[in-house]
C-alpha cells in the first residue's frame, strides 16, 4: 500500500488474555519502529528493526512484550498476559533510510492500534 | 541523554493570528536531526520538517516556518495565519546521528477558533 498500515484499529481486551498488533510498513523500507502513545504524552520508543533484525529492543516495557520482523516487512508486536498499564495507542513507523545512515530520513507512521484493556 | 521539551501544552488562537509552538531539545551529540509532526485527530503523525544539526538556516515553506538556533538548543515551528485545518496535537522529536530512537516530546495542543 502506499503508507503504512495498523491493524487492528481497536483492541479490547481482557487482563491477562495476549493480543498481537500487526504492522504493514511502506514497501522497502527499511526501518520499523514501534512507539507506544499513553492518553496525552508523546509517542516513547519500544523496539526498533532493521530490516529482519531486531537492533533494539531498550524500549519494551517488560518481557511480556515481544516483536518480531520475520521477513524484514511485516512486523508484530505481541502483548502476553495484558495488564491496565498497557492500555495505550501502539504507533508502527517506518523510514527509507537505516541506523547510521547519512541522512536521517523521517517516520512515516501508522494510524495507530488503540488498546484497551479491562 | 536526549530529550525534547515542550512547555506550551495548549494554545488557542483566533483564525488568522499567527502561532509559536516552543521546542526545546538536549543532547550531546554534534550531529543529530530535528523533526515536527502534527497529529490531527484521526491519529496519524504527519510529517512536517527535518532539520540538520550542521544546517541552521531557517526555512519558509508557505505558512510554516522554522526557527532553528543552536545556540539556545531551540526548534521552534510557527504557523502565519492560522486555519481551523490547523487544529491538531504538534509534536517535536529529537534523532542522533548515532542511535535509531526518536526522542519525542510531550506534544502542544493547537485549537484554532473560527
């Protein structure tokens, strides 16, 4: 497609029931981030792929969290075991341009995956 | 560390004034690259401009404008003659030339009253 898509648009879940947030990022791009976006606050960084390769993951809150880029386009991020405190809207972003590159590209980003967990 | 700081968390200006949204950014890095995006309501960030930590010139592009002075570690965004279009959450961000992250700010509220 010609931008980045999110899927689902909206989540409700049951605490404690895992939920997989799927990625579509622009084709050939080749950098995914996923940014998690509380009520009112500005986007914090989760995880970061190169391609295939998972570069960083600093970002995840806690090992319940789980990302992969298994073929270096679609990604998915997976929430196990889901808490109240994870309730939030789960940007994907994606760039032409990788780490290091000589000139930083800018984010493309989703329309988001608003999670709401009871 | 990096980090951006937007202290203004909401404006609200009449159609057609103009508007300052305020950025602050540390880091200690030499190069790095400064960014706005407007979040409309339908959640989207859209990108605005990227600038360049060695390229302080500022720029003009229609009704937007950049104020980039390194000397205050200050990226300011101004929009002239506001529209109800432009009605949406701005945020700034912060990238290094050394990592992948993306340092966003907390974002300021702009509600343009027709």
């Amino acid at each position: 497609g010609a931008g980045v898509s999110q899927s689902p648009r909206y989540k409700v879940a049951k605490r404690g029931q895992d939920v997989a947030l799927r990625c579509d990022p622009i084709s050939g791009h080749v950098s995914l981030f996923w940014y998690q976006q509380a009520l009112g606050q500005g986007p914090e960084f989760l995880t970061y792929f190169q391609n295939e390769a998972q570069l960083d993951k600093s970002g995840l809150p806690s090992d319940r969290f789980f990302a992969e880029r298994p073929e270096g386009s679609v990604s998915t991020l997976k929430i196990q075991r889901t808490q109240q405190e994870d309730s939030a809207v789960y940007l994907c972003a994606s760039s032409a341009s990788g780490v290091y590159a000589a000139n930083t590209g800018e984010l493309f980003f989703g329309e988001g995956s608003r999670l709401t967990v009871l | 560390a990096q980090k951006v700081t937007q202290a203004q968390t909401e404006i609200s200006v009449v159609e057609k004034e103009d508007v300052t949204l305020d950025c602050v950014y540390e880091t200690r890095d030499t190069t790095y690259y400064l960014f706005w995006y407007k979040q409309p309501p339908s959640g989207e960030l859209v990108f605005l401009i990227r600038r360049n930590s060695f390229d302080e010139q500022n720029e003009i592009s229609g009704r937007y404008s950049w104020n980039f002075q390194k000397s205050t570690s200050s990226f300011n965004f101004t929009i002239t003659a506001s529209q109800v279009v432009d009605s949406a959450v701005y945020f700034c961000a912060l990238r290094s030339n050394t990592g992948n992250q993306f340092y966003f700010g907390t974002g300021t509220s702009l509600t343009v009253i027709p």
